[in-house]
C-alpha cells in the first residue's frame, strides 16, 4: 500500500499550458474538422477588429480560404490594423496564456491569451506546417514577415524563417495557417460565422473569399466607430472576499480610505468612510494588514451601503436602432413581417463586472413556423456558433413562457417553435465563457436574470403587435361575412316581399358593434408619414383619447391633423378625439422628418376613455402610461387597469384632456 | 498608429495559469453558487475514487457538507485510499497543471491535473480560508495533516501549518475546504451527484451526510472490483501529422520500425514494415530525421494498412448486466416497467484513444409521460450533471428520430418527450470534455457517431417491447369486444327464433382469427421459469418456428418441454412446433439456472413459417438472424424478409427443421 503512495508520487509532473491545450484541443474548440475551420476564422478576425478599434481605425478585414488538399486548407486573414512589433509577433501568435488584455477591465473580443496561438498550435498539429505571418506599423517603411514553429514542451515560438518586405499596405496584419478542416455551408459555416460579425459590427467591412474564389463582400452600414470604450476598476458589488484580501496585499495605497477609492470604481472617498465606519475598521489602517473578519465587514457593508451603477462609458453596447437596422439589412432575404423594437437593458455587475443585455426578436415572413426559433447569439459584438444548449442565453430563453408572448412551446418551457429569430447580445469588460473556445456564456446566475427580463420585454413588443395582427384579422373575417350576407339577406327577402331593398349600412354598423383602428407608416422619399384611422362602426357617436409612442421632436408641427392633447417625456403623446358620428372615419395624420427608415416603422397605437371591448386594432392604455409593466393575460390582451364596467381608470396626468364635450 | 503599436506591445504580459483560472473561474465549473458546492464534491470525490482503485481497494467515501454561514459551506470528503506522500500534498492540492495522470493514457476520472487544486483555489477566493488536508499512508504510523494557502500569482500552494498527528484509520485521505456555495435539493444536487456516482460505480460505498446532519449511505451492490485498467500508448488511427512529427522527434527508438513497433498500439514489426513500405520510407531510417512529407506517407498508409483494434483492457466499462443491475438498485422508487436490454459497443478509437460506449433506456412506470426524457450523461463512471445541451451524448440523442422507437419528438429531431429515461456512458483513455470542468463531451464525430449506433441499437429492443404491448392491448380489447357481444347475439337470436342457443367457440376463433402469443418469466427462490404460450384462435391447424435469443448454457435442459431444433451461437434457439389444433393450446417452458433477476426477466421470441399477419405477441425472425439490423417500419412491425405473400423466406441454416408434417 504504502509503495503505491509512492509510486503514485513519482509519476506526479508538471504540465505546460500548451502541452495541456494541445491534448484538449477540443476545450479550444478544435473537436471536430468543420469547427476547426470556423474557429480559426473566429479568433484571426477577433485579433484584427480589437487591433483596429483598439487604434480607433474602421476595420476592413480580409478573410480567404483556399482548399490545399482533402482536408487541408489555408486560413489567411488580413487586417488594416496597427500593426505588430517584431518582438512580440512570436508572443501574440505562438505563445499561450500571453496577451495584453487579460490584464485589464475592458469590452474587447480576446480577454485569455489564448486564441490565435491555439490556431497555430492546432495547425501545425495536424499539418506539420509553420504559421507566416506579415505585420507593418505605420512608421516603418516595411513590412516583418516570418514564419513560426510552436514548442510546446515549452509554451515558446521561434521564427524559423524571417525577413523584411515591401508591403504596399500602409500597416496592418496579414496572418495564415494551414490546418486540418472541412469547408462547409449552412447553418455553421464560415459565411453564417461572418455574417454574425456583420451584424454586430456594422462599422466594419469584410470581404470573404471562399474556397470557389468567389469573393463576396459584407460592406459596413455605418461609417462611424463605436465609442471607444474605457478600462475600469472593479465594481465593489460582486468582489469575492479572497479577491478583496489579494487586492489589499498587492495594492500601492497606504490607507484603508484611498485603497478603496482607488482600486475600485464608483467609491468615493465619502463612500469608502461609509463603508470603512460600518465594518469598523479605521481610515488610516494599511491595506496590507487588512484580515479575513475586516474583509468580511467591508463585503457586508458594501451591501448596505449606497453605491452608483457602474460606468456605462466602459461598455459598447450595439443600441436598439442599430440592432434592427442590422438585423434588417442581413436579414433582407427573410422579408420578416416584424422587427420588435430590440431591448438595450441598463448595465448591471456580477463579480465586479459590469455587463448590458441587449435582445431583439424578428417575426413572420419567410421563417419557418415548423421549426424552433433561431437563436442569435453574441458576446461583446462576437458571433457565438456552437454550444448553444450551454449557453446562459439559450437557457434565458428556455425558461420564459412564451405561450404568453404567442410562440409555441411544449409545457412552457425550453426553446419556442415557430417563425422567430431572437438575437440576445451580451457585452461585458469580462464575459464569463464555459470554456476557452468562447462559444457559450456561463450561466451566471446575474447575466441569465437580466437576460430574461430583456427578452420578455421584447417580447411583450411582439405579443403587442401579434395580438393586434389578430384581433384584426378575426374582425376582418366577421367584417367580410357580414358584408357579404347582409345584403344577399336584404335582396332575397325584397324578392320575395317584391318590395326594394333595403339600405343596410345602419344594420351593419350594428351587428359589428366597433371602432376599427387602423394605423400605417408610409416611407416615401422625402418624409414618413404616419396616419390613424378611427372607422366608427357602432350606431353611436364615439370618443377616446389617442395615445402613441414617438419621437416627438421628429414630428413635422405643420403636418399634424390635429394638436395633440399633451406630449410627455417628449415621446408619449396623447390626442382627444372629441367626437366621431356613426359609420364615420377620422384621420389623425402627420409626418416624421430625420427619421431612418429602421428606426420608425410601427406605430405604437393605444386608446383610452372608450369600453376596450369595443375596440379593434389597438390595446387599452395601461395605467400611468407604464408600458414596460404591462402584463400580457392568458387570452392574451392587454390588463391595464380596466375596471369592470370597461371604463379606464385614468391618471391625473391625463386629465388635462378630460371630458370637455 | 506605430505608437499603438508599441503602446500595445508594452502591454503584452504572460499570465500565470492560476491566475487565468481565478479570473474564469466559471470555466471550472464555478459559475453559481449551487454549481460551485456541487463542483467542490465531485472534484474531491473523484480524486478518491482513482486513487482507491489505482490501489485496488474497495472504495470508502465519507462525504459531507456543513452550513458555516449564510452562503459559506464547509466540505469534507475522506476516502480509505493508498494516502498522499507529504512532499506531493502541496502539489495535489495546490498547484494547476499538475498531476499523475494526464501522462499516461489510461480510464481514469481525472486527466487533467486541475480538478481538486480549482476547488481549494475557489475556496480561498470566497471565503480567504484555506483549505485542510489530512492524509496516512499505510507504512507510516501517523498521519500528515496541514493547512494549504495557494499563491495565484505562482501556482504554487504553501502550507501555513502543518504537523504529524494520530489518525484511527490504516490509510488515506481526508480533505475539508471552506467555500461560498448553496446546498439544494432537487435535480440538480449533490445527493442526485452521488446517486449517479453510485449508478455507476457499483464497487463504491457512499455516506453522504448533508447539512441537516442525516447521514445515508448508498452501499456497495458489487464486492468486485472492475478490472484493472492498463495503461497504453496511442491507437495509430487518428494520430495527427504533427504529433507524429513530435513523436518521432522525441522518441528513444533509433529506427522507424521500432520507432512505430513501440510508441504505439497494435503495430507489429511485420505491420511496421507494411507501412513503412507503403510510405516508401527505410526502415532503419532515424525517426528523427521524418520530414513532413515521410510523416504524411505514414498516416495515408496507416488508413490502407489492417491495423488490429485498439486493447480493450485499457477501458473499464460498467457493462451490460451491472447497468441494468444498478439502474433497478438506484431507480427503485420510479418502478419503471421496461428496462431495455443495455448495449455496451465495441471498442472504437478518436484521435489515438480508444473509447466504449454504453447506454441503457428505462421506460415506463412512473415516469412522467409529459416532460422530455431524462437524460443520465457518464463519462469515464463520473456523472455529468452541466451543460447538457453541450455534450456529445446529448446531441446523439437529438440526432435519433425516437418516433421511429416509439417516443415523441417534434419534427424528428431534439430531445424526445415521454416516460423514459436515457443512460449514456463513454469509457476512454481521454475524454475530450468541452472545457475543464468536465460536464460535457465535445463533438467528436467518432464519438458521436458510436453514441447514435448505441442509441439505436437499445432503442430497437425499446421498440420491440412497446410494439408487442400494443399489440396485445388491441388484440385483447377486440377479444373482449367479441367475447362479449357473440354470446349474447347468440342468446337473443336463439330466444327471437325459440331454439336453443348455439356453439359459438368456432366462431369467435373465425372472428379473431390469430395465434396468440403470451411469453412471462417467473422468478421464485430456486429457478426461474421462462414459458411461450401459443393459442390457436383460428379456424385452421396450425405449424410455425419459434424462436428466442437467450443463454442457453443456462437452460436446464431436463426442464424442457420440447427440444430445440436448433441452437446457433449459443443463444440462438430455435423450436419447430408442428402442430396446433384450432382453439388449442400449445406451451413451451423451460428452467434457466445461475441467472440473475437482472440479467434476464424479458424475453426476446419471434416466429417464423406462418402468416405473419396471425401472429399477435412476437415479431417475425428477419433473415439470417440479423436482429442488429431489423428495421422497424412505419407502421411498427419488424420489417425482416417477409415476402409479399405472408410466407417468410427461411434461410439455408433453419432449413434443418423444414416441413417433416
């Protein structure tokens, strides 16, 4: 017994970081020949847009891949970034766990060290072949090429062949591999990987030339950068209490005070007094003497004590319009019948991080109602192609009910049938992977909540706007019989009395018994013009307050058919509709001008101060105007605060408009 | 811009592999804190379990939680294994990448060398303790107890205090480590992590005692322990070119046919020649000196050349009978009403490694007929409890059309609905996990692919069973229809026209007009009775083969109530029956001996030489035997060679018993 402790003990040895991924190369995403491929894509382009935005450059990226032989291929990728300086080519291509944003808090594509340096590893792996790669900066006048050989015995790379060149290219990066893989099309395929990353980067441009020779081009849809994005300190919520004693024995401040003011972001020095004085520990003490009770208190205090959100400026959200206006301009084949507003959530922390949960849904048209719904899924603006069951947005998306939202879905739970794309974005300073090929986000439990309350925010959007679809579409069928019958009835039976026939209108508007609201944005080249139509098919003289959600500001005063009755928060605006005669139509109508046409295409129409019952083609107001609370009921129309008698409980605020008949 | 570039290159730094696992600590299966309680138990628990067996001793594991604080949980997990030396305890425990076993190609739970030391590691981030090991090894009178602090930015853990100390137990090893956590109940929970650990692990005893202080122990139901694993050098199929090359670079071996003969399994100095004659390479070549083009030589020849399958006694598969064994031992309370006979594949070989999979279906009883399928993922006897959607196993599954097997599912893709649940295994000298905290199998086609054949094959055996209950479930109520109403027209007929009430029995057999076949096993104390019953209900004498798969050195031949005509393989038996009177009755029994209640409590019969379309209860023999590849048609039969006029065409074997009548 005791020789097999020993035994055991011998065979105890150290593994080096690559001889560990270069016998796990799955763990980075190298499992089968088909991923390889897309992977070694995915981190090649990863490097070159954070090495452009990173120098503030509009990224024009270059991505080929030629066929060597069976299952050879060359992956080449060519960037207009900054370039790389010599010394550090064998480190940013050949060495694992080495990298220069590990370090830091900040929204970037590559947080580990460890991507494009696995592409080379796994490359020669299964080639035997050496990278090559080619980098200028700006003020040299050539450009260093080299090839390299990875050991990985030793986690180290050496240029077995090196040399300066002319490039005509002012600076940037050109990098190629050959590697084991298989060059598909469909659903995981190189295109869908870039089309991926071109709809989360409208800013940049990539041309994509497949193995056929082939090239294509996904051209930016914006000419604008995003905001650069600045790196932070921790926020204090969320820091593990080990975290905390490591930060106090490593940090340069002398005092408790100034420790907490500047190693952690939003405490300032009235703030870290607060929480010093409510974990009774002294302003002066040193960091380094901090013990395990004290930052138990300082963990517990943080709880208690007022601290502000995280900075957002750290954070590169896409932004609702630029959302749809993607999704719109790669989806175009699809012809959807409708893009919900997307969700862009306020940024939230976990484990001092702060993060942003962006959602949109797209509906109808051409996508299969057979099918499950596709899901889009990003990560600080990368495509995520594989582990999708892992993911903690799949597993936000399995766990809303969207029988309530109007997709179908066995028993409540798990991903949705139906024609839907939903796209969920999550951009953080630190994206909490499973694993380091950094195709599925962990299920933290923070990031899923806040993913859940996105998508079902976006998808009370899509309820609003299918409920509607539908109240109008059964109307219309009754409509269509009772214009069709009514009047058969009247003739037959003047016939038969050989009397003339009757005029029905009247029997009609009674037997529909509604006000029929139908609203439209015609886009034509000068203006947006946005109308309502109130058809008053009840055999009484009707009013109601109008209700819409709009740019206020976009609206063309001069063009409006009627003075709105108040306009709040400049994008809820309210119209009294004083009086409307039986079978008569009214028209609200104006313009939208500076508006894109992706941005403002569907009129967010409720109505108020009129029995909802009778009214087809918009939802009741809620209370208060708090869209965002509005509870979808189970058949499925609005529950604001409807009293029983059908009559709405109007708010003060809308009372300026009362009843002035 | 070439100042970014040296600006960004002065921020290119290593990064220690504890600290890249501290900052994702998610990757290790910390990502919430009930995943991270569970992660603490199964890393400590599987580092017990290798170790006894790598001893050869019966397992013991002591395991239990104690609620410190809120969210501060204390583990402890004691095995009787071999001990760990003094000197290796810091390295065990606290030290990534390192270990015994990522070496060596071998079955064992823990390949990576990361498991146990991420646990302490997280410990201490949570809760800034560290962790405490004690540990005896069976030459030494007392034990060596210490407390370990890791320093992340080293990798390297130190000891704060440490002595001898008395210790009852003989040898082994006990490890307790604070950390922050949530102990629940439930589906995903230690007490289910354990009750897979004992599913799989039939040698294993188990005590469990959980916060509330009640111990239970899931006992041992095997006092064997499995075979040995050996240790073996890597497959020739599937070695990658660049290994090759490092191989041969780093190999003793002094010439390419020893080079070949020693470095891997299965090739044979003659088979070495083979292939080296293929790659038209001399075989006293320096391995040293392969270049690319030799080594690709190599791997094409090696696709050409017959190379034996990988050993199969590097693997330790639970197998087919310890399967259902534990399943039944585990699964008491859900009184499943079918388990299907387990499948254990050959061994099969990615990448160099060999591999088995084994899966198990249980069906029926109180399992819920409206969720989806539970799934019970293991890997090398571990169970994997996270990212479902991600594995391997899980994707096989999805893959499987189950309305074919009588389970529903959507479209014929996903996970199937109904009151089943899936047992996957894979048993491997590697397991290529998803990322390193071990939960899910990446996509390996080779591996997937085994996974679907597996699944396939104990579907077929699900399908059997559910075809032959319904069809009897018809059948009978159509009895019990016909039974019931011919009576009593016969009665009310007689008494209209005043004669007295006629003979019926030859009618009813007219209307029914099958063979019925009813099978049961009965177990008592000593035997266990297998019986076939055929009853003739139809208006012709009847002849037919039976025939059943069954161990038939197991049958007490003194039992038999008829002697086969034929028994193929050792399990292939086949009865001649020559003659059945309508409205007879015909059994054939037997005794089996020395079988487990487990092994066998459902019989597998089919028949042959008869319409199949009389025979109710058993499934027409396909052709030749080949029960692997009956294709179950649409409608639910068994499609064998039946021809169109009803007549099965017998194969030359089953000639012998031809028509003697």
């Amino acid at each position: 017994m005791a020789s097999i402790a020993h035994e055991l003990a011998k065979k105890q040895k150290e593994i080096s970081v690559s001889e560990f991924f270069e016998k796990n190369k799955h763990i980075l995403g190298f499992d089968s020949l088909t991923r390889a491929l897309i992977t070694a894509v995915k981190e090649s382009v990863d490097n070159s847009l954070d090495a452009c935005e990173d120098a503030g450059i509009l990224p024009d990226v270059l991505v080929r891949i030629d066929k060597e032989s069976n299952n050879e291929y060359r992956v080449t990728v060519e960037d207009n970034g900054p370039g790389i300086v010599k010394k550090q080519v064998p480190n940013v291509f050949g060495r694992l766990l080495y990298g220069s944003r590990f370090h830091t808090r900040a929204q970037r594509r590559g947080q580990q060290g460890i991507g494009v340096s696995a592409v080379v590893m796994y490359g020669q792996i299964t080639t035997g072949k050496p990278a090559k790669i080619k980098s200028k900066i700006s003020d040299e006048d050539v450009a260093y090429e080299c090839e390299l050989v990875m050991d990985t015995k030793k986690n180290r790379a050496q240029a077995v062949r090196d040399d300066f060149v002319i490039w005509e290219k002012e600076h940037g990066t050109r990098f190629e591999v050959n590697l084991k893989g298989k060059y598909v099309q469909g659903k995981q395929s190189t295109f869908e990987y870039l089309k991926g990353v071109a709809i989360v980067n409208p800013h940049a441009r990539i041309t994509f030339t497949p193995p056929d020779g082939k090239a294509m081009v996904f051209e930016r849809s914006t000419e604008e950068m995003p905001p650069p994005t600045r790196e932070v300190k921790p926020h204090p919520e969320g820091v593990e209490l080990g975290e905390l004693l490591n930060m106090a024995k490593y940090t340069e401040a002398k005092k408790m005070t100034s420790f907490l003011n500047t190693e952690f972001s939003r405490i300032s020095l009235r703030v870290a007094r607060e929480i010093l004085d409510k974990a009774e520990i002294s302003y002066d003490q040193r960091p380094s003497r901090l013990n395990l009770d004290q930052a138990g208190g300082i963990i517990d205090a943080v709880k208690e004590v007022k601290i502000m959100s995280p900075e957002t400026d750290c954070l590169s959200p896409i932004g609702e319009g630029l959302i749809r206006k993607s999704l719109k301009n790669v989806l175009g084949e699809a012809r959807a019948s409708f893009y919900a507003p997307p969700i862009t959530r306020e940024p939230k922390v976990f484990g001092g991080n702060p993060f942003v949960v962006e959602v949109g849904i797209v509906y109808g048209g051409q996508l299969s109602r057979e099918d499950p719904v596709q899901i889009f899924r990003f990560a600080n603006r990368v495509p995520l192609m594989y582990q999708q069951g892992a993911c903690a947005t799949t597993q936000g998306i399995e766990n809303v009910d969207w029988r309530r939202y109007g997709l179908e879905q066995r028993g409540g739970k798990g991903i949705p049938y139906g024609p839907a794309i939903i796209l969920v974005h999550v951009a953080s300073t630190k994206i909490p992977f499973t694993s380091e090929s950094k195709e599925a986000i962990a299920n933290v439990p923070e990031i899923r909540e806040e993913i859940e309350l996105a998508l079902k925010a976006c998808a009370r959007k899509l309820k609003t706007h299918l409920n509607k679809a539908e109240k109008k579409s059964k109307t219309r069928v009754k409509f269509e019989i009772v214009q069709e019958i009514i009047p058969m009835i009247a003739q037959k039976s003047a016939k038969i009395v050989g009397k003339p026939v009757p005029d029905i209108a009247g029997t009609i508007t009674k037997i529909m018994n509604v006000v029929w609201v139908e609203d439209e944005v015609v886009h034509d080249k000068k203006r947006h013009h946005v109308s309502v139509k109130l058809y008053n098919y009840t055999p009484k003289t009707q009013k109601m307050h109008i209700h819409m959600i709009l740019p206020y500001d976009k609206v063309d005063e001069k063009s409006l058919s009627l003075e709105p009755a108040e306009v709040r928060d400049g994008s809820k605006v309210t119209w009294n509709i004083k009086k409307i005669a039986p079978t008569d139509i009214f028209e609200l109508a104006f313009d939208l001008k500076g508006v894109d046409k992706d941005e403002y295409d569907d009129n967010e129409v409720f109505v108020s101060g009129i029995d909802p019952a009778s009214i087809i083609g918009a939802d009741v107001l809620p209370g208060d105007w708090d869209l965002e609370h509005i509870t979808i009921t189970e058949n499925g129309g609005a529950a604001g605060e409807a009293s029983d008698n059908g009559e709405i409980d109007y708010d003060e605020g809308a009372e300026v408009i009362g009843d002035e008949e």
